[in-house]
C-alpha cells in the first residue's frame, strides 16, 4: 500500500506531495487525512495524507508513524485546500495550515493532548455498595450515585479521598478515563422563540423556497429588523433535517451576545475565535469533526470548520472587511463559503444592513436573490440622527463634546438610559509635539506619530508596535516643553469623568480587552446596568444590542472618511450607521449625535438619512468613473524591502513584467509609494491592476511570484 503525503517544508519550491509506502502495522488504519512522520532527506517530517497512490516506479520509503487518531482533514477540506492553493496563488502547506487550529498543523510547536479526568463509577446496586461502606464518608461517596450515574475524581475528593481509594480498591468503585473539552459554554435556559412577523416570515419562505440550490441571499435589513431571528428559524429547520449550520461573524466582540441568544435556543453549538487558547481550539475542531455539535459560530477562519453534511451558511454583516484575510493565503471567506455551498448544495445567507456595493450590484443583476427586512421589528422607529458642526462648537471651547451631545448625556444619565460614545482612536493623546522646538514623537521605523498611552505610561507606534517610556524633557531641545494633542479613548475616558463625576463610565479598546474574558464582562456589566457609559472605538459599533441605551454620540465623524482607500467612504457609511443603530432598540426613541467638520459631507448626509439608497446610486457613479470594483476587479500588489533602491528597482521590473504579459484593456497602475510607504523599517511601493477580464493575469501573478522567490 502506497500514500502521497503533503510534506510540511517552510518553503514554496517543495510543495508537492512524496509517495511512501505504508509499513504493514499501518495497513489497517484509516489514514486519510491523517499527519505522519515521515523520513525526508536526512530529516524527520510531519505531513498530511492526502491519497492512496500505486506503487511508483522508484524506491519509497516506509512511513515511520501515525500521528493523528482521528482524521484532522474530511475529504471537503482537502479539496477546498486545493481550491485555495488556486484561487490565493498560495502553497498547499500554508492553506492547510490557515484551516487548522494551531495544535493540528503539522511541524507545529503547540503539541496538545487531550485533557482527561479520572471518573467513578458504581460496580454494584446502590443498596449492595451502601451495606459494604465501613464509614460515613464512604457511605457520602455512595451517595453520590443516587443522582449520577457518574461522578468526578474532584467531586469525589471533595467528601473523601482515602475513602475514595478504599472503595476503589474494593472494587466497588470502578476508575475510568474521560476527555473533557476545555472550553466550557455559559450554559442558558433554554426560552420560547418569537413568532416572525410578516417580512420575516417571508424571508425565511424564501430561502426555504430554493434550499438545495446552492443559492446565495443578501438579507439586506435595517438595524434590528431581526436578521439574528430569521437565521436562528432557519437553523432550526435545517437541524430538523439532520443537517448543520456555520455562522461567521466578522469579530470576535460579536461572538459573546450572538452566543448567548444561540444558547437559548440550541444547545449542541462550537465556537471558534482568537479569543479561545490553543487547547480550546483544539478541543472545539475535534468536538465538530466527531459530529457532536449542530452549529459551529466563530470569526473568518471558521470558514474551514470541518462540520459535514452542512444545511446552511451565514455571514452575519457581510459587508465587513475582516472576513479577508491579510496575509498568505490572502483568501476571502466569501469565496470559500461559496465553495462550501456548492459541494453542499445549501444556501448562503449574507446579512447585513449596509450591503457591500458589491454584494448589492450582485443582487441587482439577480445573481444572489435579494430579501429586504424594511422595519424594526419590535415597531420602534430609527433612531434620529442630528449633525453637529464641530467648526462652531469649538469657538465655545467644547472641543471634545459639543453643547448638545453634553446636554443630552445629562439628560439620558437622569433618565437612567444608557449611552454609547463611538472614538474611533485609542490611547490618550495621538500626537506629542514640544512647543520649545516643533519636535514631534514619530516611530523610527514607520513615519507615523506616535501615540500616548497614559495607562502604561508609553509612547506607542500603532502601526509596528514599537514602544518607549514616556520622557519628561523634549529629547530635542531639552526643554520642559512637550504637549500632547489629539483625543483618544483614554482622554475621553478620563475627560468623561471630570465633566460627570457620578456617571459610571468604561472603556472598550483593544487596550482594555487584552485580558481573556474582559471583552465579555464589559459587555455582560453593561448590559446589566452596571454601567452608564460605555465608550469605545468601532468594536462597540456592531451588533451589539442594549435595550436601556437611547443615545449614541460619535465623536469625530470624520476620522473614517479621510483613509485614503477606495473603499472609505463605504466602510464609513457602514460604520456610522451601525453604530447609529445602536440607540433605541426597545422602548426608547433613539437619538444619535454626529460630530463633524464637514457637515455638508454627503456620507454624512445619507446617513443623517439613513439611506442605503442613495449612498448606493451616488457611491456606485464614482466607483464606475473611477474603474473601481464592482465595477473593475482589483489586484494590489505590495513590493517590499529594507533596501530603498532595491525596493525602487524591482518595482519598477514588476511593472514591466506585468505589461508584457497582460492583456492590453487591463489597467495597469504603479508602481507608486504605498500609503504607509516605511513601515517596520521596510520601504512599500504598491502596483495596482485594474481588469474586468484577463486571461492572462492568473499565468502572470503566478510567473511574477516564481520570479521573485
Ligand atoms: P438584527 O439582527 O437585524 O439587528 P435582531 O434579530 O437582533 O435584529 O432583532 C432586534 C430586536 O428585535 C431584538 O431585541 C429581538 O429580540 C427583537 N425581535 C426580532 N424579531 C422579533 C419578532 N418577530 N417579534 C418581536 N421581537 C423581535
Ligand atoms: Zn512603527
């Protein structure tokens, strides 16, 4: 018996699968999709079986071992890993790898096993075991069984450890073994689930309609329209049918709510996320692969969850950018979802209440089938948005609030409602500048300022990460003179303080949730009116729904609008109305306060508006002037190195490269300086194509990556 095994080697010359022959131990084991050791050169390797193989031509060597028990890999994922090797330009090795949890790649450092405990049972009748107990803690123990069929050796040792060991060497009490997984699901009452209105209802009517079609819906609902109540009714359906459901969620601050209204409805569902450790990863594939679980919700890389026999796919706000991948493979969960739905033939629901342009061009062109959920669906009304011109406000000094976003958080505080303050910038201050000098604090590694975070009391490059302790003096002109500008969270949380000393105010960042478990609390604490503010950057603009809060302020409006991306405006759009839609979801009217220097921005306006519509005709007239998807498609390539002539030349010859080889209506731009043009200590220059069809481009990406190993 022969296999092809995909061996892992940190390098893109060898990715390509070795034969070997399966020594006779091996030959009764499933091997598929299993890691082995095998012998490579003078090395000893980890690798993935992919297929069975005739015996070839050449001598082969015998695998060594067997590594995995159970398969990590089902047959879907193998393929869906050659899809991506296709569709990313990417090895096979780094797209396996990109699948899996950390323990089950091969080579990988992390080496888990699985957590077991000691377990007891009763080898007697209960009434037999009590009249063989020579005390009263082992009668305790024994008593134990009365409601459990099993007990734990934690359980056991709570009562009596010698008694425990005595029972056991009686044979009374037999040990056993058991794995237990190590993440622990908050466990809820299960609850009734709300009848769906009629728009609902028919959304739902509508993806059951065409089921096993493999068919894509963009549920294009307003903020609180249910979208989260349509999918929990179709995945209750499709568990009915004995099949499964994959939910994504584009970050990991969705998954604890989103989790939480799951629980009440369902109780066999996985998770995975950043947030869970190695071991848990570890412990939640495994739990899928063996089938116990009907719902697997977790961020992007839950795409590859290896749940068989799928029903449904959701990607709750389809539109967010986090669901692409940055670096190799470079995949969007998007195009793997679509895979996964074709070898399943089950629908793809993308939801969201701003659609990507994309998407929406799609549903307009009837290739995904379009459901809209136009109202609330508890009757309350959108929320009110009222632009503030920050330009007046600060010739009255509210710099940081203006008048009425001021007035009304004191309003909302006596009303005991809650408020939400959108900041889209953490630290304290974001430049620090010396008064005596112009001396300003810039990363030696990027040209960006620096930024001061007050709590470490650190300097800080958002961009590399390179940190410094805060000086006294300017390391310029040493004079006492450095001031610090710009608003961040912590500023604002510090500044909230001062202006209302009894509110109770907490901060939501990338600082403040580092801990495990503390993106959970401070969303758990405001729910439960622990809380009167909760303050934060865009991780508190999504999903998240509260009840109590009927104001939502955004402090600088602007600050998303001047990214320079094609996609800044939609990515603002969708922001500012997220978060708008976060105010007033029960029994409040909700109110939301923009702040801004540019009241008259049309981003703004529309969504002053709340509408999609227009923002859509007025967003789509530029993308096509300026040959912007969804229009064109775009391929970004960055060309770096630490050597700025270098970096310079090879550029310049990619570019070259590229117009030799692609068709002539493809629009080739660049090569230019990147944004961030020196980052990390590397130079970035950036080559853009723009192409509605070339049949050449995959040949010449592919070429050009050969070329520039
Ligand atoms: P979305 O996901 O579109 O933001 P949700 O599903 O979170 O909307 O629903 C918003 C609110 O409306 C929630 O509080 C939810 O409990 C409530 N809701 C949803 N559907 C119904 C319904 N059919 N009847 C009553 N309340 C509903
Ligand atoms: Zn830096």
């Amino acid at each position: 018996m022969y296999v092809e095994v995909l061996v892992e080697i940190k390098s893109k010359h060898v990715d390509k699968t070795f034969i070997y022959q399966v020594p006779s131990f091996l030959e009764q084991e499933s091997l598929l999709g299993k890691r082995v050791l095998v012998p490579f050169g003078r090395q000893t390797l980890e690798g993935y079986v992919l297929r069975f193989c005739k015996k070839p031509e050449i001598e082969t060597k015998e695998l060594i071992e067997l590594i995995d028990s159970e398969p990590i890999l089902t047959p879907e994922l193998m393929e869906l890993g050659q899809f991506l090797k296709e569709d990313t330009l990417s090895s096979l090795t780094s797209c396996y790898a990109a699948m899996l949890p950390k323990a089950l790649k091969a080579n990988h450092k992390v080496k888990l096993k699985k957590k077991m405990i000691q377990t007891y049972r009763l080898t007697l009748d209960i009434h037999d075991a009590f009249r063989e107990c020579q005390n009263e803690s082992q009668k305790k123990l024994v008593e134990l069984f009365q409601e459990k069929i099993k007990i734990t050796k934690k359980e056991a040792q709570a009562i009596s450890l010698s008694g425990l060991k005595t029972l056991v060497k009686k044979g009374i009490l037999k040990e056993e073994e058991e794995e237990v997984y190590r993440y622990q699901r908050k466990e809820q009452a299960l609850i009734e689930k709300l009848k769906l209105n009629e728009e609902q209802q028919k959304a739902y009517d509508t993806v059951l309609a065409s089921f096993d079609e493999s068919q894509v819906f963009l549920l294009h609902g307003v903020t609180g329209s249910g979208k989260t109540e349509v999918y929990l009714e179709i995945i209750e359906k499709v568990i009915q049918m004995g099949k499964t459901a994959l939910v994504l969620v584009p970050e990991i601050s969705l998954t604890p709510q989103l989790l939480e209204r799951f629980s009440k409805r369902f109780l066999r569902i996985a998770v995975l996320h950043s947030g869970l450790n190695d071991g848990e990863r570890y412990d939640e594939w495994r739990k899928i692969l063996r089938g116990e679980v009907d719902i697997v919700i977790g961020a992007r890389s839950a795409i590859f969850a290896p749940l068989k026999d799928i029903g449904v796919i959701i990607m709750d706000e389809e539109h967010s950018q986090s669901y692409k991948q940055e670096n190799t493979p470079r995949y969007h969960a998007l195009d793997v979802a679509k895979k996964r739905i074709e070898y399943h033939h089950c629908p793809l629901i993308l939801g969201s209440a701003t659609p990507s342009l994309e998407s929406m061009a799609r549903a307009l062109k009837k290739v995904y089938q379009y459901i809209p959920l136009t109202q609330r669906a508890n009757q309350s009304a959108l929320p009110e948005v009222k632009i503030v011109d920050m330009g007046v406000e600060a010739k009255y000094r509210h710099a940081i609030l203006s008048r009425e976003l001021e007035y009304k958080i004191i309003e909302k505080l006596n009303k005991k409602e809650q408020v939400l303050l959108l900041l889209n910038r953490r630290g304290y201050s974001t430049t620090i500048t010396c008064s005596n000098c112009g001396f300003t604090y810039r990363c030696p590694y990027c040209d960006i300022t620096l930024t001061y975070h007050k709590s470490k009391n650190q300097l800080r490059c958002h961009y590399c990460g390179y940190t410094k302790y805060r000086e006294e003096v300017c390391p310029n002109c040493h004079e006492d003179g450095l001031n610090y500008y710009g608003l961040g969270t912590e500023k604002l949380e510090d500044y909230l303080s001062e202006v209302f000393p009894t509110a109770r105010v907490v901060r939501m960042d990338r600082d403040s949730t580092v801990k495990k478990g503390s993106y959970e609390k401070i969303i758990q604490d405001f729910q439960n009116y622990q809380y009167d503010i909760l303050l934060g950057t865009q991780m508190i603009s999504k999903g998240l729904d509260f009840p109590r809060v009927s104001l939502v302020g955004i402090l600088n409006a602007d600050q998303s609008l001047n990214i320079p991306d094609y996609r800044s405006n939609e990515n603002a759009f969708s922001l500012l109305c997220q978060a708008s839609g976060r105010a007033g979801r029960k029994d409040t009217t909700g109110e939301v306060i923009l702040q801004t220097f540019y009241p008259q921005n049309y981003v703004l306006q529309c969504v002053k508006e709340q509408n999609y519509e227009r923002f859509f005709q007025y967003e789509m007239n530029i993308r096509k002037t300026l040959k912007y998807p969804p229009f064109y498609y775009l391929v970004h390539l960055t060309i770096k190195s630490k050597d700025y002539s270098l970096a310079t030349e090879e550029s310049k010859k990619a570019k070259e490269f590229l117009k030799n080889k692609l068709d002539s209506q493809t629009i080739l731009l660049g090569p230019a300086t990147a944004n961030l043009f020196f980052v990390g200590g590397v130079y970035h220059y950036e080559i853009l194509i723009k192409y509605r069809f070339d049949s050449h481009l995959k040949e010449a990406l592919k070429s050009l990556d050969e070329l520039f190993l």
